[in-house]
C-alpha cells in the first residue's frame, strides 16, 4: 500500500499523513487518532526510507524545567559530552509552562532526530502536546509520570529507602525530610516512599510533620529546614531531595547555631558537581549521571518508533563525605 492509498482510507491528504509518520508539523487530535487507528488496523507502516528521515538530522532538543538546579546543569553537560561524541547537536529550551504550543511550534520548526526532557510530570502541559505527536522522546533522569515515554532513570524509592536506612545506621531516629512538592507517580512521591518505608520498617516515628514539602533549589533548603526545626527541635539528621536543598540547609543551620555534622547530620541527594566542593562535603545519594547520560542518548538514537515507551533502570550508591556522622550511645 502507497502513502497516498493510506491517506485515502484515513480521509485526508498524502501530506497529512506523512507529517503524523514524519512527526513534522501539526495535526489536529481528531485526525491524529483517526490515523493512528487506521495504522493498527490496516497494519501499514511507511517504507524504511520515509522512516528514517527524521534519523538523518543530527538535532536533539533538550527541555529543561530550569537552570537554578545544579542537577540540570550538570546532566546538561554530560549529555553535550556524549552527544559530541555521537556526532549530535543539543538545542537547549528552558520550559515555556505559560503557552507550550509555542514551545511545540519552535521544536516542530527545528525537525530534530527526538525530544530529551529533564522532567516530566502529571501537570506538565507540554509534555502532553508532545504525547501526541509522532517523536522521539525519553526522560532522562526522572520518571516518566503515566509511563508515556521511554525513561532513564534511578529506582528512586529504593534510593531514598537506602539513605534513610543509612542514617537509621548511623543512630539516627529523629530524622527530618526536606522534600519536592511530590505527586503520585512522581520522582518525588517515589522518595517520600521509601523514606516511610524505611522508617516503618525500624518502628521510627514518621509523619508529615517530619517532611518539608517545598522546590528543590538553594532557597528551599534555606528556607525549609527552618520550619523543621520549628517543629522538632531535637531533630539529629535531615535528610534533603537534592544537594540543592542540602546546601542551603547546612547554610541557615549555621546561622542558627547548628554545626554539621557534629550537631545535626545532613545528607543530599544526587551527588552534583557541588557536592564535593562544598563544606562540609557533603554525604549523598549518588546518580550516576555520566551513565544516564548515556544512555538516555543511546535509547533516543535507536527507538524503534515514537510510542517506545520502554525504560531503562540504573543503580545508584552513597557516597560518604563529612556531612554526616554516627551518634554516640548517648546521644541516641
């Protein structure tokens, strides 16, 4: 079957149905899903030639939430690194959350090889308009929220299971989260997760009096581990989302005249190119971004079609610094 006898089954132009398999310009959702049932049904699928079109550019584009997190920044620079290597280009675009059909529209217009995102959740406008279109795309990072995209990223609920295990190990029992605004689903919602489980599992007290929901920057931790503390007074260890919010916990701690680790424990969460140069270093749940990197380009370059949505699980580790410390038996 030709394109053009496809589209006549589908009732609409040859060129409407080469920019759904192409994934170049815009197509209505009606006519969309009506090509898309006409594809499952008929079994068509356009020549290797047509397909691989898109393949032959060497353009990724790169959606990124924000640059205050150095997290983002640093996978940003992991994933130019391997890019180069593959002979790739990145196009950087922070998120546009007020109107992301202008974001979708300069995408269209680049016609890159697939989409990377930095995030992805339940109320994120723009990855919703990208579901709908014929294109590449993986989370890199981050859990892909209603599993509609490829992904690779951590277990995150066992990593925050292993760092609150961690500091339960250290004779830590009164221990604070400073948290993201989670979602079910979400990378956040996974940690939070493993953080209950692991201190249900050691009959340790753990509500939400104990959690610190907020964002993930400098100025939450800063401004977070302030209410924590307002609340419980005798915390030992906080254990924060990112090592964003770490470092700004460690600053205000001291104005407030707590020393870490010897008065209160702090442990971070990726192990960020800041991590190891702050001070005290910080004691932190390792993510692999070099593999992640990798990987998620690796994944993006050899999808077999736009709705793979297959995922790619990587381990991660603690890496011990001098923000933390074990509690004396008086202490506990």
């Amino acid at each position: 079957m030709t394109i053009r006898e496809f589209a006549k089954l589908c009732d609409v132009s040859p060129a409407t149905a080469s920019r759904f398999f192409s994934g170049r310009g815009s197509i209505s959702e009606p006519v969309r899903l009506r090509i898309e049932q006409m594809a499952k049904k008929t079994g068509y699928a356009p020549p290797d030639s047509f397909r691989g079109r898109r393949k032959t550019s060497a353009l990724i584009v790169v959606i990124i939430p924000n640059f205050r997190q150095c997290f983002f920044n640093d996978m940003i620079e992991q994933l130019r690194t391997y890019a180069e290597r593959m002979g790739k280009r990145l196009l950087i675009m922070p998120i546009d959350q007020s109107n992301p059909q202008n974001t979708l529209a300069l995408i269209s217009a680049c016609e890159p090889m697939g989409v990377i995102l930095l995030h992805e959740s339940v109320d994120f406008p723009l990855a919703d308009a990208l579901s709908r279109r014929n294109l590449p795309v993986v989370v890199c990072g981050a859990l892909a929220a209603g599993r509609r995209f490829s992904a690779v990223h951590i277990d995150d609920m066992m990593a925050a299971y292993d760092g609150t295990n961690y500091l339960i190990g250290l004779g830590h029992s009164k221990i604070g989260f400073l948290t993201d605004a989670s979602r079910a689903i979400s990378s956040g919602f996974q940690r939070l997760t493993g953080c209950r489980k692991a201190m249900e599992d050691e009959h340790l007290t753990f509500d939400d009096s104990y959690t610190q929901p907020g964002g993930m920057t400098y100025e939450d931790g800063y401004e977070g581990v302030a209410a924590l503390i307002e609340r419980h007074p005798d915390l030992t260890a906080i254990f924060a989302f990112s090592d964003d919010l770490a470092a700004g916990a460690i600053a205000r701690l001291r104005e407030m005249g707590r020393r870490v680790p010897e008065d209160i424990s702090v442990l971070g969460f990726d192990d960020n190119s800041m991590a190891r140069r702050f001070s005290p270093a910080l004691t932190t749940v390792h993510q692999p971004m070099e593999q992640i990197a990798q990987k998620t380009l690796e994944r993006l370059a050899n999808m077999q079609g736009a709705h793979d949505v297959s995922s790619l699980t990587m381990a991660c580790e603690i890496v011990e610094r001098a923000s933390c410390r074990a509690l004396d038996p008086s202490e506990m």
